[in-house]
C-alpha cells in the first residue's frame, strides 16, 4: 500500500493520540505515506484531510483527548453517507484505514469491509475495557487511575466526618471500572449492571461494620446499575447514617494517559497498521497477556466481555 488512512472515532479516551503516532511511524517506517481525516467517519464524508508525517505525530503521546478529534455521525450510517465516505476515500487513493475507537467505530470499519471490501484494521479505544478480543482497551486503565484518585481524596473527607459516600462512575452497560477501582480504592461495595443487588443487604451490611466499629464507607456504583443520589437517598433513609453522593462524569475521559495506556497504545497503533500493510484486513488488534493478536471484526463484534466473578467475590471479601 501506497497510502493509508487514520482516524479516531466514537467516545474519546486517553491514549488514542498514542495509538495515531504508532500506526503512523509504524506505516511511514515501511515506506507508506499516511493521512488523517478529522472528526472521524464525519471528517471522511466531509474530506477533512490533514497530512500525518512523522513531526506531525511527534509529542502527542502525552496528550489526553484526540488530535484528530471525534465525532459521531448519523449520516455514515445510511448507505449514502458510506457511499460518499469511499468516493473521498478513493479521491484521496487512500488503500487501507486503520480505525480507532470503540464498539460504533468498528462496526464502522466492518460495514466498510463487508459492503465494499475496503482494507480496515480496527484499533480497540474505550475507557470502559467492553470490547472482547482484546484484554486491554487504550483508556480503561487511566479512566480507572483518575476515578481512583477522586475516591482517595473522598475517602478523606468521608472518615473525617463519619459519611457514607457513594460514587459514580463511568459504565452504562457493564461495570468494569466500577470493578477495577471498587478493589483498588477499597470500596465496601459496588453496584454495576451485570449483577442484581439488594439495597437492603448493603444497608444491612453498613450497619454490621458500624457495629464493628468502621465509621465510614465507599460504596461505588456504575451509571448504568443506578444513580448515586438514588442510592444516597435510600442508604441514608433506611440507615439513619449521614450519606454523600458524587458523579465523577467525563473527567474520566479526560488527562494524560498513564504509562500502561501509552505502551499499549502504540503497540496496538503500530501492530495495526503493520498488519495492514502485510495484506491482512477486516480485524481488529488486540491484547492477549502480553502478546499482540488479532481477530476479524465479525468475532470482535458478536461476543461480549464479561465481567470476572473473582473480581467481585473479592470486592466482598476485603470489605469484610
């Protein structure tokens, strides 16, 4: 391949900017020029080109957000908008994309693939670590470092004044922050939407460590398990104990990524666009342990993460 193209699309996440400088060095170290279009499949329908030479890409890596920005596009999901999506592509003589972004973004790239057989890699970008094929997804572990650093200093405040605190994270359809940071931070319990939960027991139990003499407690709860002030409410009414609630929202989205998502973000970018121009296409790369892999599209997006029962066993047994 002669030329590829990069994009970032969907929700952002720290570590995409890494990812765009690994394909991008990665591509360009085999002699392929690279391009990017801004604002995702929207800036491909609207020929937004910016070129990506290797200065272009440099000091980026520590940069929370996208250089290439996001966006989500209505427009690219009728076949017309698709249509218009390739004829800029093929003006452009762009030969392959490589594809960063979550779950949408890489239905994006299979839709091209499958209707027009265009060259796509997909790159795995979510803070919320939902996207099978992959252990690691660019942002999950900064997202869970910036929540965890958030619950510490509210741990401060709710043993100082004897508060329970319930906070909320990040996760409408699966609780793998909310997991991560419950076992990090200590949490005496969390709340995510793959497991029911009783709030009477919770109740219960807060009560049996009062007893026990423990005079504050974090209770963490995934946005899509319930709203914290519902749970601040009915913890402090059928407890009697003083109760606080925050919503740490798309600050977990925000900063510069840590040291892990930055490694994993340019090994999966370079490992991507490498693949690419080997001749392979319609697979997204991926994580496994410490070994880089890869899976076509169609299995990425037909399977779904689950959430490690252990995990949550053990966020019962440390609050004991």
């Amino acid at each position: 391949m002669k030329k590829i193209a990069v994009i970032t699309s969907g929700g952002d996440s720290p570590g995409m900017n890494a990812a765009v400088r690994g394909a991008v060095r990665a591509a360009i170290g085999r002699g392929t020029e690279v391009i990017g279009f801004l604002h995702g499949y929207r800036g491909i329908m609207g020929n937004e080109v910016v070129p990506l030479t290797s200065k272009a890409v440099g000091g980026i890596i520590s940069y929370g957000g996208t250089v290439l920005r996001t966006a989500r596009s209505k427009e690219f999901m009728t076949h017309e908008g698709r249509q218009q999506a390739m004829e800029v592509l093929r003006e452009n003589e762009v030969e392959g994309l490589v594809v960063i972004g979550g779950d949408g973004s890489l239905t994006g790239a299979r839709t091209l693939f499958d209707e027009y057989g265009f060259p796509v890699m997909g790159v795995p970008g979510s803070i919320d670590n939902d996207i099978s094929g992959t252990d690691f997804s660019i942002g999950f572990d900064t997202a869970v470092n910036t929540a965890l650093e958030a619950i510490d200093k509210i741990r401060d405040t709710a043993y100082s004044h004897e508060r329970v605190f319930v906070i909320e994270v990040m996760g409408r359809r699966n609780g793998f922050i909310a997991l991560d940071v419950s076992l990090a931070a200590g949490a005496e319990a969390v709340l995510i939407p793959e497991v029911p939960y009783s709030l009477l027991e919770i109740c219960d139990n807060l009560r049996a460590m009062r007893q026990k003499g423990k005079r504050s407690s974090i209770i963490v709860v995934a946005e899509g398990a319930a709203r914290a002030s519902d749970i601040k409410d009915f913890i402090q009414k059928s407890t009697g104990f003083e109760a606080r609630y925050l919503v740490l929202g798309h600050m977990q989205r925000g900063g510069s990524p840590t040291a892990f998502d930055r490694v994993l973000a340019l090994r999966l970018g370079a490992f991507a666009a490498n693949r690419l121009l080997s001749g392979f296409k319609g697979e997204m790369a991926g994580v496994d342990g410490s070994k880089l892999v890869s899976h076509p599209l169609s299995y990425v997006l037909s399977t779904e993460r689950s959430i490690d029962p252990e995990k949550l066993l053990l966020v019962e047994v440390m609050a004991q």
